[in-house]
C-alpha cells in the first residue's frame, strides 16, 4: 500500500479540533477555498490533533464492500473510544457513529447478523470507513455530534431545521448600555440572555423591559446626535441618557437592575422597587413613587404574560417527542428567570424503525453543538447515552448539566404540557405535508409529469424602468417553500438592453444551470432516484435534490423562448421541465395561461386546487424578487459616494464629513482644504480629488 504526504496541519485543542469550521480531511483540518487542493482519500499515515488521532484505512481500491470491508477494517482498530464514518463508493459519508471501543462497535457491523433493516442497507452500501481515537467517549460523543452536523449522513439523525436563536443583548461598550435584539455571532462586547423562540417573543419582552427600566434602544450613532429627548422619553420608556436627563450614576443602576432581572433574580429586583416606591410615598413624593409603581407594573406584565411560569424551575430547557406514522416531532420549551421564554417545534429526520428515545438523544447533541446549554435539561423520554451527554455538554460549558426524566411533580408537569404541545404539532405537521403531496400529485398528473415534483423552481424578475435589475429564484417541495434554498441574482450584462426581460430571463437561467451542472454533474433529475426507490423511507441527504423536476416561469412565450434557448444550449433541454405561467386577460387571476414544449397553450378551471397552489408559488416567486429589488434599490439610495474611494475607511469618511457637511462639499473641496481635514494625507487628498475630477486627471 503505497504511502503519499499529508499536509500539515497546527496543533489544536479537542475543543477546537470538534467545533472549527474547516473541512476535515483525515485528521487535517482545511480552510473550505482550499480543500480542493487536499486528497481526501485514506493513506496510512496517522496525525495526531491533540490527542484525536485519525486512523487511516487500507484505501478504496481494495474492491471490498459491506461486510467484508468492514471485516479488513476490525484488525487494525484498537480498544479506544473514537468516532467512526462509513462511507459508499462515491464517497458520501453514508453514517457518523461514536463507540467506547472502536474495535468492539465495528466487530459488531462485520459479523452482518442481527442488524435491523436500516443497519443492513447502510452496511450493504458501505464501501470505505475512517476512524479517529479520542482521549474519552465524552470528545467522541461531541465529535459526533459536530460532524452529524457537518456532513448530514444519510442513516443519522438528522436535526434539519438550525436557524439561529434570537438573544437579548445589554451592550458592554458604550458609557450608556442599550438593551437590543440580537441574533448571529454573539461578537460584539456585552450580556447575551437567552435564547428565545423566536423574534416575537425577544420583541414583546424588550418592549416590556423598556416599561421598567427605562434603557435605551437606539443605535449609537443616533444616541451621539441627540439634542433633545426623544419620544420614547415622553411615553416613559426610556430615561434619555443621551441628552441627560438621567445621570451616569441612575442609567447604571437602571442597567444594573435590568440585568439582574434577566438573570434570575427578579424577586430582588421587585422588593427593591417597592421599598423604593414606599420611600417615596412616605417622604411625599408622590411623582417619583408613580415612576417606581409604572415600573413594577411592567415588570409584573412581563412575568404574568410568559404562558406557563414554573414555580421550582429558575433555568431550563424541556424537550418532549411524539412519534407516530413513520414521523417524529420534537417540541421544545425555553425557561429563563422563571419565566416561558417560548416554544420551537422540531421534525428530524430519521428512520421510522428507531425508539423515540434515540431519536431524542441524537437531536439533542447536535441542538447544543452551537448553543449555549443552561443547567437543566428535561426530557419525556430516556436514552442510552443521557449520563454521557451531559458529561460532555458540561465538559463544554464548564459547569454541571442535568438531563432529567422526571416522574412526578411540577416538572413532569411541564414535560407533559411540552408533549402535548409536540402531538398538536405532529397533527398539524401530517395534515399539511398529507396537502401538500396531494397538491404535488396533482400538479404531476395536470402538467404530465413522471412523478410527483420533489424540487420546484420558480422564476421572476424585478426592475424599474431596467434599473436595479434582479431575478429571483424560489424553490418548493414536499413541506412546502424551502426558503434556505432561495437566490437572487443581480443583472451584471452591460449588453441588456434596460427592461429587457427576455435578456435578464436568459442570463439568470444561464448563470443558474451552468452552475447547477458544475457542481453536481450533468444528471438526469427526471430518472427516478435510486436512493428514494430502494429505500423509501431513508430521505436523501440534502433533504430535496439539487436538480429541479419542475422549473416554472413568470411569463408566456417570449420568456419561455429565452429559457428554451438557454437550455437547449447548455445540452439540458429535454431533461429539465420547464412551464411558462402568462397572467390571462387583464392581468386577472384565476385565468393564467400555461406553455409547455411540443403543447399547445391552455388553461385550468378557475377552482382547481392546482390553479390556486401555482398561483401561490408565483406570487412568492413575486414578493422574493420585489423584495430584492427594493432592497437593492434602498442600498443604492442611501449609499454614499466616499464609499466608492478605495483606501477611504469608515473613519476617514466620518472626518470628512466633520469637516465638510456633506459628500457633496467634499466633491468640490480643493487638494488643500482636504489637507486641514484630520487623517487626510497629501496622497489621499489627491486620491480623493481625482475621484471628483476625473477629467482633469
């Protein structure tokens, strides 16, 4: 077996050898523009990354597959903990498991007996497998979690839906703290609270917050350009630091409260309140002890308006699943300070033979890999690995974590009131994913295609008078729209003529399926998908294919030519379905014309479930590609001409405009008057001059 040069790879900690964003290829972690470069394929070479070591295999070309591969691999794996991977012959990680013993886990694959069907189908597939030691099971168990993740094996657990969590943030960098909503990388200097279920909630509690402690919550620009107070200092909700009506000394102490109060100490908070609102009252101070009682009003609002308010549980999360008709969905609770901070439903993916309890165990790890993980957990069912996970989550957080299974009292009541809420949802789940493969069915058997649609794309444009030129790209499937899988694209041809929607309907097309064909292959998307056919209950890996079966188009046979002739080019026209939707007469709704190739154009009845479900998909197909336009538009209004001076920063612009007013006096200063501005040296003053006067170069 021949031996080949890894590249080096800098010694990491465990940590950050499991959570990095890099690409992994055999124990080297790759910057994701470079991991072209990287031969992925096993050599039996060994690198160590404080303490992981990866073990390679005896390589792809060895003509073994399932069982049999799997054996060659069992005599060289030692009694450690470690992460394993298979793989089939094209190199998809098929599964991504943890084991307290490698050679023991493994053993068990090789001997191809007493496996459940999905076990047997993925060790039929298995063609190669790639292993790395760790120092404990608890590194494997988080190592797991992060490549399930990352690589969205096909026989894992799959948790689906990541968006981020909106925060409540109390900003640490500026003398006057502002209370904002936050979501994303937790970058900026300040006290993160959270996590909340959703927008809203994090919205209508700042709202509330705002009532009792009175912070800011403008931007930091408009606090430093404040001459008098603004409204939100009339209606009581904020105490204006910006333009002192409030001390340094009493915004702190306001900050200070607000902060306790998210925190968990909102009872100390309260008493303080009404000790200071009877102080006033006994020293006659009647308007200052109505501010104190405003405040505890709007805190108690906070607390009375959370949904279920336990009593005995300060800080936790509660997951509960329900698992029916080949279906699984996790449902989970936030709380925080003793209050509901809100709900979020879950459906992974997974087989329909696994135990609600695995299921459970599985989506858990990967929902805390990038999440902060509060000291309690409760869940509504058991699972083999919980003392394990909690092991590692705490490993992670530095502090101990319980997963709970409680039996009785206040918290098996919440467990409760959580599974309930997860069979509602499951219910509603089935009931609209059982609609919409009726509406998918019908739309094959309307438009005469082979099967029902899996990926649908459709396509519109937006523009004023030709400028600020966008397509938009939506996609639909079998739960309906899949809004991570939406583009827009900014016309870049100078040949367009403006307005010509023809010519923006082609280059978007052309950019669209000479990348689709680039990266995944000039495939038939119309065949019939092997995976689905031999396993129809193991989804694909991505969820929805990367091929449309059905593209529809926002026009009728002028942009149907356009999109033709760039199919027809790329050598994709008869594998791609395309259908043209005109708007009928008068541009009235319900009297759409449809185009197909080789069909004469027609009509649906004005009541058919299908007419109504296209019409939804182009009126998204609008909304996306008017929304991009606006947006695009608004950025071009607002833009500032310094912007466009290379070398001329934010703070080089801000002393312009100090000193200048305006991007406009800026454009007609002289070389010397840029000199008297502070930071602007003799060669970007000439640099910003020749931007102005270009024809005096």
């Amino acid at each position: 077996m021949s031996r080949r040069p890894r590249p080096s790879s800098p010694k990491k900690s465990a940590t950050a050898a499991l959570v990095d964003g890099g690409v992994i290829y055999d124990g080297n972690e790759t910057d994701e523009e470079d991991a072209a470069d990287v031969d992925p394929s096993p050599v039996s070479a060994r690198v160590d990354i404080a303490g992981i070591e990866w073990n390679e295999s005896p390589g792809l070309d060895s003509g073994l597959k399932g069982a049999e591969v799997i054996q060659a691999f069992v005599k060289h794996l030692p009694n450690q903990p470690g992460v394993y991977r298979m793989m089939n012959d094209a190199g998809d990680v098929l599964y991504v498991g943890k084991a307290r013993s490698l050679k023991k886990r493994v053993t068990n694959y090789a001997q191809g007996r007493g496996h459940s069907n999905r076990i047997t189908r993925m060790i039929a597939q298995t063609t190669n497998m790639e292993f790395v030691t760790t120092r404990t099971e608890t590194e494997a168990l988080l190592l797991e979690a992060n490549l399930i993740k990352r690589l969205k094996p096909r026989f894992n657990v799959l948790m689906r839906d990541d968006k981020s969590f909106p925060y409540i943030l109390i900003t640490d960098d500026h003398v006057a703290p502002a209370i904002l909503k936050h979501r994303g990388a937790r970058s900026r200097k300040g006290t993160y609270f959270g996590p909340f279920a959703s927008a809203g909630a994090v919205g209508r509690t700042i709202n509330a917050l705002q009532r009792a402690f009175l912070l800011r919550t403008c931007t930091d620009s408009v606090y430093e350009s404040r001459t008098r107070p603004c409204l939100l200092y009339q209606i009581k909700r904020c105490s204006a630091p910006c333009t002192g009506e409030i001390d340094a000394e009493g915004y702190a102490k306001l900050v200070s409260e607000a902060k306790d109060f998210l925190s968990g100490r909102s009872q100390a908070v309260k008493s303080q309140l009404a000790k200071a609102m009877q102080q006033a009252s006994e020293d006659l101070d009647f308007e200052r002890a109505a501010v104190y009682r405003d405040r505890l009003s709007a805190l108690s609002h906070v607390q009375s308006h959370q949904g279920i308010n336990p009593q005995t549980v300060e800080e936790a999360d509660v997951f509960a699943i329900h698992h029916d008709a080949g279906m699984a969905c996790i449902q989970v609770f936030f709380f925080r300070t003793g209050q509901n901070w809100g709900n979020r439903a879950y459906f992974p993916k997974a087989d329909p033979s696994l135990a609600p309890g695995e299921i459970l165990g599985a989506f858990i790890g990967q929902f805390y890999d990038d999440k902060p993980t509060p000291r309690l957990i409760l869940v509504s069912d058991d699972f083999e690995d919980r003392t394990l996970l909690q092991e590692a989550l705490g490993v992670r957080m530095d502090h101990k974590i319980t997963i709970s299974l409680p039996q009785r009292g206040e918290k098996r009541e919440l467990v409760d009131q959580v599974l309930s809420n997860a069979r509602e949802a499951h219910g509603r789940h089935l009931a609209e994913t059982a609609s919409q493969t009726r509406l998918l069915e019908g739309l094959a058997q309307t438009f005469g295609l082979p099967r029902p649609p899996r990926r649908i794309e459709v396509y519109d444009n937006s523009h004023i008078m030709g400028t600020n030129a966008v397509g938009g790209m939506i996609v639909a499937g079998p739960e309906g729209f899949v809004k991570n899988q939406y583009r827009k694209f900014n016309i870049r041809s100078t040949d367009i003529t403006p307005g010509d929607d023809f010519g923006m309907m082609r280059e978007v097309m052309q950019r669209r399926f000479s990348r689709l064909i680039k990266e995944h292959g000039d495939e038939s998307p119309n065949d019939p998908d092997p995976a689905h056919d031999d396993d129809p209950d193991i989804p694909a890996p991505s969820g929805i294919p990367a091929w449309p079966d059905l593209v529809l188009i926002d026009g009728g046979k002028g942009q149907m030519s356009a999109v033709r002739g760039i199919l027809e080019e790329l050598g994709i026209a008869d594998k791609v379905t395309a259908i043209g939707v005109a708007k009928g007469m008068d541009r009235e709704a319900g009297r759409e014309r449809f185009f197909m190739q080789g069909k004469p154009d027609f009509t649906l009845p004005p009541r058919d479930p299908v007419l109504y479900f296209v019409q939804r998909l182009r009126d998204e197909a609008h909304r996306f590609a008017i929304g991009t336009h606006r947006a695009r538009r608004k950025k071009e209004l607002i833009s500032n001409p310094l912007d466009e001076i290379a070398g001329i920063g934010p703070a080089r612009k801000r002393a312009l405009l100090h000193h200048f007013g305006t991007a406009k006096a800026v454009s007609r200063a002289g070389i010397d008057d840029l000199l008297d501005v502070e930071g602007i040296s003799a060669a970007t003053a000439e640099l910003i001059y020749n931007h102005f006067h270009e024809e005096k170069r």
